[in-house]
C-alpha cells in the first residue's frame, strides 16, 4: 500500500486579488484541489506529496512565497 501525506492549507489574501492567487496555487505541483471560500480564509487548497517532509518543503517553500498571499494555517491529514 502506497502511502502519501494530505494537506489542507487555509489561506488569506490581500483584499482582490484572490482569483490571482487562486490560479497560482493550482499551477503547484501537488495542488489536489483549490477553492475560494467564504468565512474567515479566502482559499483552501488540498495538496499530497510523497511524504510529511516534502509536504511541509511544499508549503513553505512555494505557498509562502507568493507575495499576495497573507497568512496560511495548514493542517496535515494524519493515517494511523
């Protein structure tokens, strides 16, 4: 059985420019699935990799760097 890890990434943008980023972060590798939303975040985005460590190398080194992009919270799916 093929193991992957699943994210779910909670993301505020600045004021307008949610579609922008909403397309930015369906061109990331990994991107399962990525929705405006309303309420307290902008977009959830569910994204897998091949393990937990390059999940988290993922998010921090592509979400994070995307300049319109406010504040993320990211919750790691967890199989025991």
């Amino acid at each position: 059985m093929i193991k992957i890890a699943t994210a779910y990434v909670l993301i505020i943008t600045d004021v307008g420019v949610e579609m922008d980023v909403l397309e930015q972060i369906k061109a990331i590798e990994g991107v399962e699935e990525a929705y405006l939303v309303y309420g307290n975040y902008d977009i959830i985005a569910k994204v897998t990799s091949k393990d937990v460590n390059d999940l988290k190398k993922r998010v921090i080194g592509q979400f994070r760097t995307i300049q319109k992009i406010r504040n993320t919270m990211t919750l790691i799916g967890v199989d025991e």
